[in-house]
C-alpha cells in the first residue's frame, strides 16, 4: 500500500540542549536519504527542524529549492518535494521535532494543513500554510475558509483540546468541506491540537485519500488513571491483528506506548514489541508515535501505523 507520507523523522534536543540532532526515522526505500539525514545537526532557527523549534508551532515548506532547507540535493535525488515539522513543547522547552517529507506525484493525493486561530477574530481558525499535492482546488477553498470553534475537524480538535478522527468525511455533516472533499477523492481527516499559549492555538490536520492513505492504520489512546487504553482507530482495511491491538491497555513506561507516556517524547519503532503487545502482532511493523501535551500534561497519544 503507498501512503501519502514518504519519510518521518524525529529529530531532538543533544546534550547541550542547543542543537538538534538526528533521534530516528522511517524511510523506505530511500537508503541515500536515510544516509544524508543521520549526520545532520540543526541549530536553532536553522532547516526545517530548526525553523519550527523558533516558531514554535507546525510550519509547511513546500518547496525544496532556494530555501532554507539543508538537504535538497538528497531530497530532489530521493523525490521528496515537501517537508512539515511538527515541534513538541512542554511549557517553553522543545522535547523533539517530528518532520514529514512527502513527494510530488500524480498517483498521491491527499493533504497536511497547519490551521491558527486568527488574531483579529480569535474564535475561528484559518489554514496558516498546508501541503496539497495535486488537490488545487480543495487547496484553495480550504485557504478561504474561516473554521469556527467547535466546527470541522480543525474547530473541534481546538475545542476539546484532543485528537479528532473522522471516517468518511464526505458524509460527516461536522466535515464543512465534505462536498469539495469528497470531489477530491478525500475520505479521512485527522486533527491534532498544538496549544502553546492561551491566546494562540494551532492544529495540524491530515487528511487522507483512499488510494494513498497517511498510514495503514491511525490510532488515538488516552490515559485512564494508570492504563493507556485505545479511543479510536482506523484503517483502510478491517486488519483483526491491529484490533487485538487496540483492545489490550498499556501501563506507563511499558513498551513504546508507554515510554511516549513516561517522558513526553515522540517515537519511531521499526517493529511493535513482541514483549508488549503479542508476537503475532509484528506483522503491523513500524510506527510512530506522538504525544499530545497542553500544560505539560499528555492528553493523548496519536499513532501512525505504516
């Protein structure tokens, strides 16, 4: 199954706290790119890692060329065209940058949108920046919208402060672009809150093509007293193995869920440990997980199967 998203990458804090060094990734196929990445260090304010730690919020760059990104020749070889960095803060401390590469092709359609909430009316949100592929026309409609609190996928991730899955938008009457959505062939969306200061919030949302999902499968979990346990999933394809999976609790700082949990920071497994979950259950290979955190607090975790 090709999925939208090409390459993930947690970069985080080295020792000094000054720099921003490689933590892990997930590539592919794409070994030379792997190669070029894993040396890298990024400063503050510098590549696109860099960039978001200094903004402080999820930043799109969707063109490679003339711009501050730092690995271009590599990326242009491996054809990757667009990055988005997501940066996890506790208060006003980084704890790491997760950055998506995606590439330009005809087969890939989908979509990654940065919404804020807008400074002269702060109770709607607009699209601060988004990476399209080849939907034009969802693009521009999307950038023209102002999405009340409480309304789509965007206005309900900032009113609940929690993650938003929802499943065949086009026919979700909470969806405010299901009619243009569904002529673009979308059919998931994913929301994720980022609340960095009571006056602004962001929300990154993904939204997926049937044809080139964002992951085979994305899960939210949610603390309960001293269980972690599994709100929502969703894969293209009904997988009995990942609904065992979501069916089992996980205790703090017990396998990579629980260790997202433990210490606030993102994670990349190549494959999901047999000693957590169930041997059987390495057929749903790697994954990357993200905390969501409001206060220093974990809300949720997000989990992208791939």
């Amino acid at each position: 199954m090709k999925t939208f998203i090409k390459v993930t990458e947690i970069w985080i804090p080295d020792k000094g706290r000054t720099q921003l060094e490689f933590g892990s990734g997930l590539y592919g196929a794409l070994t030379d790119f792997k190669n070029a990445s894993e040396q890298q260090h990024f400063a503050y304010d510098e590549g696109l890692p860099g960039k978001a730690w200094a903004a402080g919020h999820p930043i799109v760059l969707t063109r490679f060329e003339h711009s501050y990104f730092k690995r271009t020749t590599a990326a242009q070889k491996a054809g990757l065209t667009c990055g988005i960095a997501l940066p996890i803060f506790s208060g006003d401390f980084l704890l790491a940058v997760v950055v998506f590469l995606c590439g330009d092709d005809e087969e890939h359609a989908g979509a990654i949108e940065v919404w804020c909430n807008d400074p002269a009316n702060r109770q709607s949100l607009q699209v601060l920046d988004g990476y399209y592929g080849t939907l034009e026309h969802f693009e521009n409609i999307s950038k023209q919208i102002n999405m009340p609190k409480g309304q789509g996928i965007p206005g309900l991730a900032w009113a609940t402060g929690m993650p938003v899955l929802m499943e065949d938008i086009s026919k979700v009457n909470e969806f405010s672009r299901s009619a243009d959505a569904q002529q673009a062939g979308i059919t998931t969306g994913l929301g994720i809150p980022i609340v960095n200061s009571d006056e602004q919030t962001y929300v990154m949302t993904f939204l997926s093509a049937k044809a080139t999902p964002i992951a085979k499968r994305i899960q939210i979990w949610i603390p309960e007293g001293k269980q972690l346990v599994c709100q929502q999933g969703y894969s293209k394809s009904s997988n009995d193995l990942a609904e065992i999976f979501e069916t089992i609790t996980v205790s703090k700082g017990v396998g990579a869920l629980g260790r997202v949990w433990l210490t606030g920071m993102p994670i990349i497994t190549g494959n999901l440990e047999a000693s957590e979950y169930k041997p059987e259950l390495d057929s749903l290979s790697s994954m990357l997980a993200i905390p969501v955190i409001e206060q220093g607090r974990l809300k949720a975790i997000v989990t992208f199967l791939f």
